[in-house]
C-alpha cells in the first residue's frame, strides 16, 4: 500500500528514518578483513610452503587450509540458508510499508557486498591465480593460490550471492510471490563458476595452459561471471518496487532532499 501523498514532506522523513546503514558498513569491513588475512597468509606461506605438494609444510599449511575451506564451503551456505528459511517472515501479507522498506534497503546492501565479494574473487584473486601459473611450475592442482581463490573466494561470494536470494524469498513480498528471472541468473549464473573449476582443471591436467589463458576451457568463467550484471536488473526491480510504496510525490520530495 503506498504511502499517503497528503503529507509529502513527513513521509520522506519516515522513509529517511528507515535507513540503516549498519549491515553494509560492519559487512564491508568484515569481507575486507577476510580479504586481507587470505592475502597476507599467501604472501607468508606461498612461496615458502607453497611449492612442493609433497612436503610437510605443505600438507601443514595448504593441505589443511583446504580440508577446512571445503567443508565450510558446504557448510556454511547450508547454516545460511536454513537460518533464513527457519526465520522466515509467515504473514509477509500484513508487512508494514516501512518495515518493506527496510528490508528492500538491506537487500541492496547485501547486494553490495556479494558484488564487492565478486571483485575479489573474480577479478583480484582470479587473476593473481593466473600470474601464479605463469610464474611457478605446479605438481599438484591445489596450488596455494588455487586453494585460496577457488575454495575460498568463490564459496564466500556463491555464500553471499545464495544467501541475498534466501533473504529476498522469505522476508519480501515482491520477490516470495514468484521467482525473479533476473535473481535466478545472478545466483545460479556466478554460482556455476565453481563447478567450471573441475572443468577448467581437468584441462590443465590434460594439457599444457599455464601460459594459454584465452584458451577455451577459461571461456566458461567469463560466461558465468558476466551473468553478475543481472544484478542491474534486481536493483531495477528494487526499486520499482521502492517507487510504488512511497509514491510519487515523496519520490520528489526525497529527490530535493
């Protein structure tokens, strides 16, 4: 139900109140922090331990580092999930405009983190995977750098990215009544570059591609991670819907403000 436009001024001001900044700011630091640690423990252990998969500073740092990371990558999005769904909102019929509100303003500030999540894992350490086989000679395809950005990085942002479309589902009118074309692409689309992984592995075991990084089995990590601009649409979505709970003249009001 949209808000009553007799009183444009008061409503901005209520909308304004709905703001709370706290989950993007505390997330923010919280990822940057994660990034950091995951950067200085390579530059600590890559080099040093990093290159002989049979020696036991290997299997100490590495080998351990990633037992752990895929048992966190199952767990972790499944503790999520069930969290979500078991808190689920049950009369999201009698939700108040400004508490959907709020939550639509949530929404966009996970959505904010998943895309700086995407950054590191599909840009940064991507790419420092790539200069790592141009640089070393691997013996094993769990390299340092590859346990760090496939089985640490892609989880944390497939993680967040399943987690944003869970909280949308069960705590939003607009996204529980169906599913959203644009939301399924952007979850399942950077999700499936994990799956490429074994793919894109299984190449490099087959065949020299340490130096042929346009080769075509790296094709499907551009395909898949190109689909994260379908979070243009769900911000589209968003905010349509933000538009039709405050109403026109508060959207004028607030854009004065």
């Amino acid at each position: 139900m949209p808000i009553a436009k007799t009183d444009s001024a008061g409503a901005a001001q209520r909308a304004a109140r709905v703001v709370d900044t706290k989950p993007v700011v505390f997330g923010t630091i919280a990822l940057m922090l994660v990034v950091a640690l995951l950067r200085l423990y390579e530059q600590l252990f890559g080099w040093s331990a990093g290159l002989d998969s049979f020696s036991p500073e290997f299997q100490l740092y590495w080998t351990n580092l990633l037992e752990a990371a895929v048992f966190l990558s199952v767990a972790t999005p499944m503790a999520l999930v069930g969290y979500l769904w078991r808190t689920r909102d049950r009369k999201l019929e009698k939700l108040s405009t400004a508490l959907e509100l709020r939550r639509l303003l949530y929404l966009v500030q996970w959505l904010v983190i998943f895309s700086l999540a995407l950054f590191w894992g599909l840009s940064f350490f991507s790419e420092q995977t790539a200069v790592w086989h141009m640089t070393a000679v691997r013996d094993t395809d769990f390299t340092p750098s590859n346990i760090v950005t496939f089985y640490i990085s892609y989880p944390l942002f497939a993680a967040l990215g399943l987690g944003a479309f869970f909280y949308a589902k069960t705590r939003l009118p607009f996204f529980a009544k169906g599913y959203s074309l644009a939301f399924l692409i952007l979850v399942v689309g950077v999700f499936m570059t994990i799956p490429n992984v074994g793919f894109n592995e299984w190449g490099h075991t087959s065949w020299s591609m340490d130096e042929g990084f346009a080769g075509p089995l790296h094709w499907g990590f551009v395909f898949f991670g190109w689909m994260s601009l379908a979070v243009f649409g769900v911000t589209l979505q968003i905010l349509a819907r933000m538009r039709a709970l405050l109403g026109s003249e508060v959207i004028e009001e607030l854009r004065r403000r």
